[in-house]
C-alpha cells in the first residue's frame, strides 16, 4: 500500500525522534550560543494546523533534543532574519518582493540555501544567490518535508537504501522531492 500525505500528518511529533534515533544516533543535538528570534509573530500567519506543527518543531528545536545535521539547524539557519542581514526574499516569479516576516527559516541545505516555512503552511528552498523562493522545492507541509529530509540524508549517509523508500517518494509526489535538477531525488543519483 502506498504511502499518503494523511499518513504522515504528525510525523514531527510522533516519527521524527525514531527516525534519527535509527539513522543518526551519534548526530550532535541543537545548541544555540545566543537566543534566536521568537517563532510566535509568524505562526499567527499560519493555519492552525502548520502553526500548531511549526510550534511543536520549534520546540524541539529550542529545547535542544533534535540533532542538527540533518538539517543544518544552527543559530544562523534557524529563525534567520532576512531583513536584519540585507535579503531579498523574491516569489518563484523572480520580481515579486515578499516581506521578509513571510517565511520562517527551518535549517539549511549544506549549499548555503534555506528551508523556509510559507504562510500557507507550505516548505520551499530559497536560493541565497538569486534570494528567490523556487516553485519546484515545495512540500505541502512540515510534516512530510521533515519525513523526506530525514530520509534523504539518512540515503546519502548510506544507512537507508534509496529502493526502500524511493516508491513512497513518488507517492507522496512532492515538487520538492521530484523536480528534475532541483528535488532531492535528483541529487541522490
């Protein structure tokens, strides 16, 4: 049976943990030097399930119980402020500025670009060289976002065989997974 998006609804609080526990168990946990900028002015731009998800990960995050490798959460991804550091933050069409408070940074990719929570609950990558949110990085939500990241990296690392998730990749038929050139099935071959 194939995987759904309802089927991973909650992920980030109820599979996450496991999950890096399985794949990442020596992996350092989040640890901010200095406080990091408040979650809660952007999660009243979000519908009260992605602010409810959002909440919950920033959290865990805050806390310091989730490794931070597997999505470069550090003090300078995590929460970053746009705005206070000179960025654009353009919409896919490449001319649309967006304000800086409409995305929330979640990590980053290792290339220096970020994975940003939109107020529509969705996840996208924005490309620090063009400053621009890219159409075809997009999941539906935190939940399958963090569900794919972790596998992603946990493929890369060598410790999960791409065949034993790749049909529930396509499945869940994510831009951000499936793009040609930029999903992350695209880099994995």
């Amino acid at each position: 049976m194939s995987l759904t998006l309802d089927d991973l609804v909650g992920y980030g609080e109820r599979g996450l943990d496991a999950d890096l526990a399985r794949w990442f168990p020596d992996e350092p946990k989040v640890d901010f030097p200095e406080p990091v900028r408040p979650v809660e002015p952007f999660l009243s731009k979000l519908s009260p399930e992605a602010a409810t998800a959002l909440a919950g990960f920033d959290r865990r995050v805050r806390s310091g119980a989730l490794p931070g490798g597997f999505l470069d959460i550090h003090d300078w991804s995590y929460g970053f402020d746009f705005e206070a550091n000179g960025c654009q933050v353009l919409d896919s069409d490449y001319e649309t500025e967006l304000p800086a408070d409409d995305v929330w940074s979640l990590g980053a990719d290792g290339g220096g670009n970020y994975y940003v929570v939109l107020p529509n609950g969705r996840i996208a990558v924005w490309f620090h060289e063009e400053e621009v949110i890219e159409a075809d990085t997009q999941f539906d939500n935190l939940d399958v976002f963090l569900w794919s990241v972790v596998r992603y990296r946990a493929v890369r690392a060598g410790v999960l065989p791409l065949a034993e998730v790749e049909a529930d990749f396509h499945a869940l038929g994510q831009p951000g997974v499936l793009a040609e050139g930029t999903g992350l099935l695209a880099s994995l071959s």
